[in-house]
C-alpha cells in the first residue's frame, strides 16, 4: 500500500525519495527557515507535502544547478520559497516517472563487460570534496544508456548472488562506472 499525495512523510522517507541522507535534510533546516517539518514531542520529523515539494527544489538548485547555500536563501527570498517549490514539484514529477518506465532492452548494451576499458576507476586519489564534473563533453543519449544499463544490473542482482568472489568484482566495476558517470 502506497502514500496518498497529502499524506505526511517521515525524514527517511523523503531522503530516500531525493537521494540524500537524512542529515543533509537536517542542515537544510538549519539554513532554511522556510524549511519547518512538523516535529514530534519525541523528536521525529514528518514532511508536509509542501515540506517535500521545498525540499525536492533544495535539492535541484543546490545540487543540479549548482548554487550555493547563500545562493538559495536569495533565491527563497525573493518570492517566499514559490520558484524552488515549482523546481521540486518538477523533479518529483520526473522521478515519478523514472519509477514507472520500463527497463531498457538489455540486448542493446550487449559486450559492456567485454570492454574493460569502458569502465576503469577514475585516476589518482579521491578529495574529499570533490567538484562534479561536466557531462557536457558526453552525449546525452550514452549517458543515460551507462546509467540505464547499470540500474537494470543492479535490479537483477539477488542478494546472495553478491556473496561470490567473482560477483564482487562486477559490483566493484559497477561501483567505478557510477563514478565516472556522476
């Protein structure tokens, strides 16, 4: 049984549905005064709907596009928060959607793993805070294939498949590919 669109959503909850931790939604209270879940008298959050929809557009302008947390308190103050409401009710939309549409052919990425240059770690040492790097040398179309062949990986993977030593290395090639892809 599903959530109805109204119904209130506990911290999990919301960063599984964006892609952070639970603790980047706990700092963005802190720097957003707009952003206020509903607090328990034990301590639990719960999102309202526009709770949600204001952290799905955080979520877009400072992580998508890139802006700066002084960036987006302007931003929010301009007009109350409406703009970066509007941007995370699109990207719920759109993750609505990635949730429903089907999985690609997977004939089409036939002879991935042949390649293993295809998909080497990055080089040298990680920072800790790394830069995104541009995506704007690659075609859009290749993108989204690597992401969508990884995803259909991934889901076909059982757990106790994953125990192999030879299962651990195409995860850890997985793993790599994510890297260079984000």
């Amino acid at each position: 049984m599903t959530k109805g669109a109204d119904a209130f959503r506990s911290i999990g909850e919301v960063a599984r549905l964006l892609g952070v931790a639970p603790h980047v939604l706990r700092y963005w209270e802190t720097q957003f005064p707009l952003l206020r879940p509903m607090k328990r008298p034990d301590g639990r959050r719960y999102y309202r709907p526009d709770d949600v929809r204001l952290a799905a557009g955080l979520c877009t302008v400072l992580r998508d596009e890139g802006l700066t947390i002084r960036g987006a308190k302007k931003l929010l103050a301009r007009d109350r928060g409406a703009a970066v409401r509007e941007r995370g009710l699109a990207r719920l939309e759109g993750l609505a959607e990635d949730d429903m549409a089907p999985l690609p052919d997977p004939e089409i990425f036939e002879g991935l793993d042949d390649e293993p240059e295809a998909i080497e770690p990055p080089h040298g040492p990680r920072a800790r805070h790394r830069r995104r790097r541009s995506t704007a040398g690659r075609s859009q179309q290749n993108w989204l294939a690597e992401v969508a062949l990884l995803r259909a990986r991934l889901h076909d993977l059982h757990p106790s498949q994953m125990a192999g030593p030879h299962h651990r290395a195409s995860l850890s090639r997985l793993r790599d590919a994510l890297a260079r892809i984000c």
